[in-house]
C-alpha cells in the first residue's frame, strides 16, 4: 500500500472530504460482503470520523434506489426492497432466499437468542427433537452453523447465527435482536416453563 496517499493533505477540506466519500462508496460497491469500520478506515485520513463519512454517504444515497444498510457488523450498498422484483425480473433471477416456516423461523430465534445451543438445548426449548434436516437447510441457507462443542458429556456440537443471518434480518450485531420480554408482552413469544 505504499504510496496510497491515506491523508489527501494537499487538497483543501471539502474536496478531501468528498474524495473520502467516493473512496469509502467504491469500496462499499466492490465489495459483496458488509465492510467494517477498521477496512473503510484504511482509505481515508487517520484523523477522518468514518461514521460521519458513512452517515453523508447515506444521505447522498436518499432517493436512489440502492441504500447504505449497516448489517453484520459492517456496511452494504444494497438495492432496495422496493427494487428487487423489479431486478428479478429483468435478470429472470429465481428466488434469492430460502422462505421459512413458522417452526423453521422459532428454531432460528431460538438458536439466535440461546447460542451455542445443542439440538438436546433446542428439544428442551420446543418440547420435541428438532429435525436434522430443518437444521441442515438452515446451514445451507447459510443462517447457521456449527458452533463451539459443548462442554457436555460426549461434547455435542452446537449451532450459532451466522453473518447471512444478521444481514437477511438487517440486523447490525446480535445485540440488536429484540428483547426478549418485549417479545413475550407483544405474545410473540412465551414464558419458558420453570423447571
């Protein structure tokens, strides 16, 4: 990277800052992956405020039909929902995206909100064994994957969220997953049973 020119001192303020725009958008755009902080901070100054540059990036962006989204711990330039029929249809795409069932989609939260779960934790959790094959078409659909062994006898594998997982559901981390008694208030989920 020598000779990358990070600073941009020779130029004056304003078009310093607009290059920095351009650099951080042609990264966002080349890159299929959401972009984190530390690689957009590679490419402008050192002293330059990357949220700033992300937050004047984004209202530049207002009325198009592509959209700044921060998901997955970093960014993503990304068409808007209102746009993908329409890109569908002219690139006669199928379906990008695994369409989930209501017990597919309560084995995802439950693996969201209890990972690393064990398919033993995920049984307790639903009062019935969860099929192999739910979990092997979540895997494929890349929300999940397998996680840490558990410390339990004979160390069963464990499941986790995967960064698909926070994209598809425009989630920045997995902090950002609704709390969990407002999910219960709303009768989006229940009381766990005591013991």
């Amino acid at each position: 990277m020598s000779g990358f020119d990070r600073e941009l001192a020779e130029l004056p303020p304003e078009l310093r800052w607009r290059e920095w725009l351009r650099r951080i958008e042609a990264v966002l755009f080349a890159s299929a992956e959401p972009v984190g902080r530390e690689a957009l901070a590679r490419v402008v100054g050192s002293s330059a405020p990357v949220d700033l540059l992300v937050d004047d990036l984004r209202a530049e962006l207002d009325g198009r039909p592509y959209e700044l989204a921060q998901v997955a711990g970093g960014w993503h330039l990304r068409t808007r929902p209102a746009y993908a029929e329409a890109i569908k249809v002219a690139a006669n795409l199928p379906e990008p995206r695994m369409e989930l069932s209501p017990f597919e989609t309560a084995v995802l939260a439950a693996i969201a909100y209890q990972q690393p779960v064990t398919r033993a934790g995920l049984a307790d959790v639903f009062g019935k064994e969860v099929p192999r094959d739910l979990l092997s078409r979540l895997r494929a659909a890349d929300l999940i994957a397998p996680g840490p062994r558990s410390p339990a006898p004979g160390a069963p594998y464990t499941y986790v969220t995967t960064e698909a997982f926070l994209a598809r559901f425009d989630l920045p981390t997995l902090d950002d997953l609704p709390d969990r008694e407002a999910l219960m208030d709303a009768g989006l989920e229940t009381q766990p049973d005591a013991g």
